[in-house]
C-alpha cells in the first residue's frame, strides 16, 4: 500500500507543468489537445487506475493491490465524435486556473489527478472538484469508461 502511495506521488511530483502561454481565452483557442489522462489512485482496495485518451485510441488500467485477480485493462478505439465532444468542453485557461483540493486518501480516500496535454504545454490538477471543466472531463471520461 505505502509503495503505491509513494509511486503515486512520484508520478503526480513528475509531472511538468510549462506556462509557456498566455491564459486569455484568444491565445489559447489555437492550442490542441493531444491527449486527456485521468489516474485515480488511493481507496481502501490500494487500487490505480489510468485512463489514457487520444484522437486515435482510448487505453485503461485498473490495478488492485489487494486483489490482483480484480486488475483489468482494455484498449479501444476513441470514436471521433466522443473525442470531439470531449475537447470542445475544455477550456485551457480556466482548467490551468482551477485551484487543486488536498489529497484525501489519507481517509482511504481516492485522488483524481487530470492531465492535459497539448502541442504547447501540459497542465496537471488534482483533485479540482471546484472547477466545472475538471468535473466534466470526469464525467465525460466514466459515462464513455466502457
């Protein structure tokens, strides 16, 4: 359990966020998003999951520390439409604005980190439920899950 919690954070503390662009919504709106990455990882279970989505193809990894049995993982194709869905609701700037929530898997909780990556830069928050762009890539991302 301590060592998925300390990959975690290495994973989350890795992360390299650029602010090479402006945050006003005329700049960002030439910016395309490459991929959407969404990783959950805590729960009483010590499960991670990562849901890695792209134009092209929609990869998932669910890991359960306490019972490998329970680990899955499938790729797929991403449907054009759902993909186009998907990025035409982010805006860049207000999800790079969003303030992060404090980790609450110390409560056996479970953390959601998002990641955006564009041909600009890469934009990583944690736990942003304030912030209605991160709540609706989460969304999004569970009702298209299967």
């Amino acid at each position: 359990m301590y060592k998925l919690v300390i990959l975690s954070l290495f994973l989350i503390g890795c992360t390299e966020t650029k602010n090479k662009t402006s945050n006003s919504h005329g700049v960002m709106k030439d910016v395309v998003i490459k991929s959407i990455e969404v990783i959950n990882t805590g729960g009483q279970l010590g499960s991670h999951s990562r849901m890695l989505i792209d134009r092209d193809s929609t990869h998932y990894r669910l890991t359960v520390a306490a019972n490998p049995a329970d680990n899955s993982e499938y790729h797929k194709k991403t449907v054009p439409k759902d993909w186009k869905d998907l990025t035409a609701q982010i805006n860049l700037a207000e999800f790079r604005s969003s303030e992060e929530g404090k980790s609450i898997q110390p409560v056996d909780g479970v953390d959601t980190q998002i990641i955006i990556i564009s041909d600009v830069d890469t934009i990583s928050k944690m736990n942003a439920y304030n912030n209605k762009i991160w709540k609706s890539i989460v969304e999004h991302v569970y009702q298209h899950k299967k």
